[in-house]
C-alpha cells in the first residue's frame, strides 16, 4: 500500500514530535517532514510535496491562515487539515474559506485524526466531532449572541480579507494578492464593516477579538 505523505507545521516543537512519532508508527502514513514555521515549510514542501499538511493556525511570521492559502494556490494537489485550539467560529470559517479541506482540535484522539486524514487524502472534508458541536451550540446560541451572527453572514471572500486585514495588509497589497481591483477591496472592507456594525478597522478587530480564544 502506498503511503500517505504527510507534512507536519506547529511552532509547538514538542506538539510536532508528538505527531510525528504517533503517525511514523502507523505504516499507513510517511511523514517526509516538519517545520515551527510557515517561511521553512513552504521551502520544504516545494521540493517535498506531501499529499497532506497537518498546518497550526497560530504562528509566528506567516499564519496558518496565509500558510493554507499559499499552499493551496502553489501546490492544488496537495491538502492542508488545520489542526489547532482555536474553537471559535470565525476562525474556523477564514481557514477553511482559505482552503483547508478539514479542521482538527489538538484533543482530537488519534484515531479521529486518522479518520480525517483518510478522508481528506480521498478528497473529503473533516470537521473533528468536538469542533462540530462546538459550532452548533454557537449557532443554536445567535439569538444570544448576536456578534455570531453577524461573523456568520460574511461570505467566503470577506473572511479572505478580514485575515489578510488582521495581517496587517494595505487595501492595494490586498487588491493584488486577490488579483481583484482596490476599489472592489473597499467595497468588501464597507460591505465587512456595515455587517459587523464597525466604522474602523480598530472597531473591526474588538469585536472579532470577543470571539477569540
């Protein structure tokens, strides 16, 4: 049987050897590599090419956010699986609006990061079991907590600019990642504003921040 190459990137080393030493024991699985940061991997992975990158969200330098999209826009063939602490929606939603084909929690059991491996190398999506319910008590919870409710109508291209916003990105810088004009970038930043009922990015960022974790 072939093995499924995979490539590890967590800025948590002892979380890399972790997975590394649980996955390089399953014969199903070949680990060619793994990296603290985003700027190696991409060095690693263009001459790697794993069938699946298991990408951290939070990392210093490139996100796992712009890690995801940049892999996802280099190499199509190869999928990323978020695996991450982060539980709230809108985080969630920008890593899989960049390209993510799954999402794990760092307590998923071995066993379901096995099943979501499987499933996003036979180009399925994953979404881990505590990670689904947690969306579900959100949703089920909008009426409550109207700050979800509003993350939940941006579309798919407005949590693309909202990550590239939270990077630090200028309107322009934007406008050419997205090989979109800088005037439809500003109709996207009102159109971001108005839903989530800010005036200025500084608003913006407070009220994503109270869904952080």
């Amino acid at each position: 049987m072939k093995r499924i190459k995979i490539y590890l990137v967590d800025d948590h080393r002892m979380v890399l050897d972790m997975w590394n030493s649980l996955l390089g024991n399953d014969n199903r699985f070949s680990v060619v590599g793994i990296s603290t940061n985003g700027t190696q991997a991409l060095e690693d992975i263009k001459v790697k090419l794993p069938n699946i990158v298991l990408v951290d969200i939070s990392m210093p330098g490139i996100s796992g956010i712009e890690l995801t999209r940049t892999i996802r826009e280099k190499y199509p063939l190869t999928q990323v699986l978020a695996v991450s602490m982060h539980t709230n929606v809108l985080t969630i939603k920008q890593i899989l609006a960049a390209g993510a084909s799954g999402y794990m929690s760092k307590t998923s059991t071995f066993d379901e990061m096995v099943q979501a491996i499987l499933a996003v190398y036979n180009g399925k999506h994953y979404i881990a079991e505590d990670i689904k319910n947690l969306i579900a008590e959100q949703m089920l919870g909008e009426s409550e907590n109207n700050t979800v409710s509003r993350i939940n109508s941006l579309t798919k291209r407005e949590l693309e600019i909202i990550s590239m916003i939270k990077e630090g990105l200028s309107s322009h810088e934007i406008a050419e990642k997205l090989f979109i004009s800088q005037r439809t970038v500003e109709v996207h930043r009102y159109n971001i504003f108005k839903k989530l009922n800010v005036s200025n990015v500084v608003s913006m960022m407070k009220v994503l921040n109270q869904e952080a974790v």
